[in-house]
C-alpha cells in the first residue's frame, strides 16, 4: 500500500483536528449569550462588593449583556466560592475572590473544594490597601497611642473583621506583635464588621481602604496606621503600622475566577473585557483614590501566583497561630 501524499495527510489531519475545534470557537462567538453573572462571596458594603458593582455598568458595555451581582456570603468566602466551581465552565458565572481564596486551604482543616484545581483563573483585577481604623471614641490617634491603651486594659477591646480574610490576619498580627490582648470577633463579611465599628459595637478593625475611606473622610472612623510597607498616596497623612512595629506588613488582593473548564477563547473574552473596564481612567483613577491598585493581570500570571500565594498566606497563619474564630 502506498503511503497518502504530504497534501492528502494535511487534509486528513485538518479533517481530524477541526471538529474538536469548531466547539471552542463556537463557545467563543456566542459568549457571552445571556447575563453574567459575578458572585460576590461575602455580604454587601464591603470592599469587594463595592469593586463589583463599580464595575458592572462599564461590563455591561463591554458584553452587551446584563452583569448581575449576587452576594453568597458565609463560609469565610467558601460558599460563593464553591457555588462557582460547581457551575457550568462557560464564562457566563464568576467570582470575585479574595485573600481567604489563599488563606483558607491552611486555616480550615475543610475545604470544599481545591482553589487551584477547581477553578479557571482569569485575572488578578487590583491589590489592595489595608487600614487599621478605629471607632472616634478611642482616644487614640496612631499606632504608638493604640498599642499603650489596649495594653493598659487587656481583653477589653473588640475588633469586628471578617472571618478568615487578610485583615482578620493582620488582627491577629498586630495582636501577638505588638503584645496586646484584644478580642477579634470573626463577622460573615467585612461589610457588616464595618457597620459594627461605625455603630460603635466593636472599636477597631482592619479593613480595605476602598470601603473604609468614605467613613474615615465623613468622620464616623479615624485611620492611625496604613498595613502595606509604605505609607499610602490615598491618606498620605497616616503612618504605616511597620513604623512603629518593624516588619508588621500585609495587605490583599481581587482576583476574578471561573469553574475548572472554562474554554481558553472564553477565558481570554472575559479577561478582556474586565481588563478594559478596568483600564478606562475614571475607574483606574477612582480605584486609586480608594487604595487598589489596578492590575488587570492575564490568565497565566495568575495561575503562577495563586499557588505561590497559599504558601505565602499559609505561613502567615502558622507563624500568628490563627484560628477560625
């Protein structure tokens, strides 16, 4: 038998391979075909729900289809989270993830499902800026200050932070670094931790920037310390906290991830249109003004950097001795 000539094996190897291919590009041109939806896995009013409904109008423009934005708060993020990595990978159902995304593989024995595995990652959308703030009626107005009062009344004040997230770490932080005794009370969302501070049910807390500044600008709380490693361009009147405790140092991040199986044309389509929402200059500017710095990382810098930030987080838990709460 004859051996089929170069031109009749590339047809053939064309007939072969097109039919696996025409799928993808399908999925491709039809997405996105109905409403997208975000899933915010924590309770509106806090940094990342604001970050998604900033968003929508501009995604909306991009995709010419209505964003929905659904809290599925509780689980220190894991029930949103696992909501998503249960859906159908077809770009149309997301989450916005956050630093427990990272945190929880070590700070829960549990974990419902495998943050890395389970997911498609499509864009690190902003880090973050933290801030320790305080209720007015601490009489404290920086760091130094706060560390001296809370000593001199161990175990008497409280701070509301949301379970298993960076800033319930950097409670935890300040507490065995600067030696003080306070209460940390694990809240399902920093939104409703931050409606407790400003009703003066608890009278600190760490908390992100783009949803503490409206408060700490109309008065209801006052920042004495900026938790990144340098003081921030936001309020550049405030310390950071590793000025008066050397190497104190954390902050957050958001990053948009889709169910394991997303088709890598889909992926790219909705890396796209985030990243251009992102990038037009009143959100850039305003994102700014709020403490996130815009990223708008591609689909393979993030599938380098998640895993690299659960060992990171993973470390922070251990060497504070953390616990759920």
């Amino acid at each position: 038998m004859r051996n089929p000539s170069p031109v009749a094996a590339l047809v053939s190897s064309v007939a072969f391979v097109l039919p696996f291919m025409l799928p993808l590009s399908a999925a491709a041109q039809a997405f996105p075909s109905k409403p997208v939806r975000i899933v915010v896995p924590a309770a509106p009013g806090g940094g990342t729900d604001i970050l998604a409904r900033l968003l929508a109008p501009k995604l909306q423009e991009q995709f010419g289809q209505q964003i929905v934005i659904e809290n599925r708060a509780g689980g220190a993020t894991m029930i949103g989270t696992e909501f998503v990595a249960r859906s159908a990978p077809d770009g149309h159902t997301l989450v916005i993830a956050t630093t427990p995304h990272a945190i929880n593989p070590t700070l829960y024995q549990k974990v419902p499902f495998d943050p890395v595995k389970d997911f498609t990652m499509i864009s690190q959308l902003g880090k973050t800026t933290t801030v320790l703030v305080v209720h007015p009626s601490l009489p404290v107005k920086n760091v130094k200050e706060f560390i001296a009062l809370a000593r001199s009344r161990p175990g008497q004040l409280t701070a509301g932070t949301a379970a298993g997230n960076s800033a319930y770490l950097a409670v935890e932080m300040l507490k065995t670094m600067a030696k003080i005794d306070a209460l940390n009370i694990p809240y399902k969302g920093a939104g409703q931790a931050l409606s407790d501070l400003v009703a003066g049910h608890v009278q600190f807390q760490v908390n992100t920037l783009l949803a503490a500044k409206p408060f700490i600008e109309s008065g209801r709380l006052r920042a004495i310390g900026i938790c990144s490693a340098q003081r921030s361009p936001a309020l550049p009147g405030i310390q950071a906290i590793g000025e008066t405790l050397p190497g104190f140092e954390t902050s957050g991040w958001y990053a948009l991830l889709g169910p394991a199986g997303i088709p890598r044309e889909v992926t790219l389509r909705v890396h796209d249109g985030f990243a251009k929402a992102l990038r037009l200059p009143e959100i850039t500017k305003g994102l700014s003004q709020r403490g996130v710095e815009v990223v708008a990382g591609t689909p393979d810098e993030l599938a380098k950097i998640m895993p690299l930030e659960i060992r990171k987080w993973g470390d922070v838990v251990r060497a504070s001795g953390a616990t759920p709460g």
